[in-house]
C-alpha cells in the first residue's frame, strides 16, 4: 500500500463549485472537525442497526467471469432510501443534542444526502428543510418531499442554494448539515464497512466511488482497525475529478464538474475526508462516464441490480485496474438510477433457446 505522511493543507480559499449532486457544496464547518474515532463509528453501526438491517454482500459468477477474479457486491442499494447515505443522517441523529434536534435539520442538497437527512429527521421526529436549486431533479425533489422533508426551491446552483440553507440555519436556529466534513456522517457512513469486513475479512482490496470522500474516509477508518491488509481505492469520474486532484497534491483544489452521475458530481474537495484518504487510499482511478455507463449495464446484467451511475463507478473502477487482487469489493452505493442511467442499459441479447 503507499502510505503518505504529508499533511492535508488548504492553502487556497477554494469555493463551491459543484452544480449539485448530493453534496452540498462549498461549506466547512465552523470549527475544524475531527475524524471519528472507531468507538464512535462502532456506536453509529449500533444506532444504525436499530433501523436498518445489514445489507447483502454478495459475488456473481457472471460478474467474477467479466472481471477475471471474486468481485463482491455490498449492496447499499438495497437501503430504504436507495443508498448508502441514509447511514449517516441516522448516525447524526443519533449523536446530536436533543435541543439542536428539535430545532430541526437543514441542508441543501438535490440527491441522496437530501433523501438521508429527511428519512433520519422523520425517524427523529424532527423537522427537515433541504434547500434544492431550481435545476434540481423533479423525481429526487419528489422523493425527499415525500420522506416528509420541507422543500425550498432556491437559486439556479448549489451555490446559491447552500448559501440559503446556511442563511435559513442562522434565521431560524436550524441545525444546519454539512454532508461531506460532519464527523457523525463520516461516521455513519464507516458502517458499512464495518459490515463488509465482518462480512468478508478476507478482501485484499475495496473499490469505493467518491464524491465529497466522507464514505471512503469512512473505509479508510475501518479498515485500519477491522482488516489492515486490505487495499481501499478510490474511483472518481474524470469529469469531475477534484477530490482525486486534492488527494494527488495534497492541498485543497477545485475542478471542473461535468460528470453526467450526479453522486459524484463534485467541484471542489472537503477538508476532512481529504484528511483521512491523503494516508488512507492505497491508489485513486479515474474513470470516463461512459465507462461507469457500461458498468451500470454490467451490474445489471450480470448482478442482477439496479444501480445509478455513482453505484456503478467502484465497479468501473476496478475494471479499469490492471494492479486489483484476487479478491476485491466493489461497493454499489446507490440505486437510485435516473431516466439516463436506465437510458445507458443496453437490451440485453435473449438467450439461444
Ligand atoms: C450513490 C452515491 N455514491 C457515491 C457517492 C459519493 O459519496 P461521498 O460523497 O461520500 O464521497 C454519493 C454521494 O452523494 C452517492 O450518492
């Protein structure tokens, strides 16, 4: 594994960037926030569990045959929101003072940490306000109203839309959520390898997708403590490849953000996953959209799952790796594919007979 001891800086005052895409984009936290230690990530599984079962971990002949060794799924697609997200807005409920929970949560956000933060304020019994831009996706908007959150339509970016939830936290007491350096969802999100691990504590590398980096951070710290054998990779798309650019440097950068898979379409890194990953990720791959479409195909076809293009990258990712071990993982985060990524889904030949 390359271990890298330089420490993560932010030299530069890098501003939101990303057009959306689940990650709020641009803000930090008020005061430096700390990675989870593992008893925190062990306590965010135990709250977790009371809701939400672990999900399957399983490999397919047809897939193994693709990729010419063991290819495990962890299907987070599975999960009552669609993805892996919802693990950390329980977490962070869970940990947060009553007094700030009751005053409700606010975030902005158009994918799965809208959906996360709703379905954990629901189970709460608090309140949640997930401020969209107008570019937002009809079906997400649709699915967080429905999971009981209040929407507000504002500004045509994420820019302009997380200014207005930091605005709407500080008018109104909210507790706003930042998805990507919020150590209770970092901590959450390290569930799910607190799983995988348990599941197959034999795994020499895992494929995680990234975004905002707070569930590779999470794989990262997991992994230190659960199988340190264990390779975790990173796949971004190289449309938008700012985390990989701030991994590769070391110092915080932006990037364009042109990616058609919305869970990865970030423009700009987060300070504290960043943190973990600089000595954390064993390597990065960037892989090509269209790739991560055929990946889409694959899980489909060969795994019998429905995945949106940011569950599919791991597996994009690990085709793309000539170095992947014998036996790896591939973590499909999310399965809330839009029109497009079934759009991407080639007809299946039938069969001879
Ligand atoms: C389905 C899916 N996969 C991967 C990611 C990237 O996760 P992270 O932001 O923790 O890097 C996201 C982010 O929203 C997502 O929704």
């Amino acid at each position: 594994m390359r271990i890298v001891t330089i420490p993560f800086c932010r030299t530069d005052p890098v501003l939101d960037r990303a057009e959306d895409a689940g990650q709020t984009a641009g803000v930090s936290a008020p005061t430096a926030p700390k990675a989870p230690s593992f008893a925190e990530i062990l306590r965010a599984a135990e709250a977790i569990a009371v809701h939400l079962p672990p999900t399957p971990a399983w490999s397919y002949p047809a897939l193994d045959a693709v990729a010419g060794r063991e290819v495990v799924v962890k299907h987070e697609n599975t999960q009552p929101t669609g993805a892996f997200k919802v693990r950390g807005g329980i977490a962070l409920a869970a940990t947060m003072p009553a007094d700030q929970l009751a005053n409700g949560l606010v975030t902005a956000s158009t994918g799965n940490h809208a959906q996360s933060i709703a379905y954990a304020a629901r189970l709460a019994d608090t309140t949640a306000t997930i401020v969209v831009p107008t570019s937002a996706p009809t079906a997400k908007v649709d699915a967080v109203r429905l999971l009981g959150a209040t929407v507000v339509t504002f500004g045509p970016t994420m820019t302009e839309a997380v200014a207005h939830a930091r605005q709407l936290a500080a008018e109104r007491g909210m507790s706003y959520v930042d998805p990507g350096n919020t150590p209770a969802i970092i901590a959450g999100h390290a569930t799910v390898y607190v799983e995988l691990f348990r599941q197959r504590p034999d795994l020499e590398a895992v494929y995680v997708p990234i975004g905002s980096g707070s569930g590779a951070a999470g794989a990262c710290l997991v992994r230190d403590e659960l199988a340190p054998h264990c390779l975790v990779v990173g796949v971004q798309s190289s449309a938008a490849p700012a985390a990989y650019r701030s991994w590769a440097s070391r110092r915080a950068e932006a990037a364009p953000c042109q990616t058609r898979h919305s869970g990865l379409a970030t423009g700009h890194s987060f300070d504290l996953p960043q943190s973990v990953l600089a000595a954390g990720l064993a390597s990065f791959v960037l892989v090509g959209d269209d790739a991560i479409d055929r990946a889409v195909g694959l899980l489909a076809h060969k795994a019998h799952t429905l995945s949106e293009g940011a569950g599919a990258a791991a597996l994009a990712g690990l085709l793309h790796d000539d170095a992947r071990p014998a036996r790896c993982a591939v973590v499909c985060t999310g399965g809330n594919a839009s029109d497009d990524d079934l759009a991407a889904l080639q007809p299946r030949p039938l069969p001879a007979d």
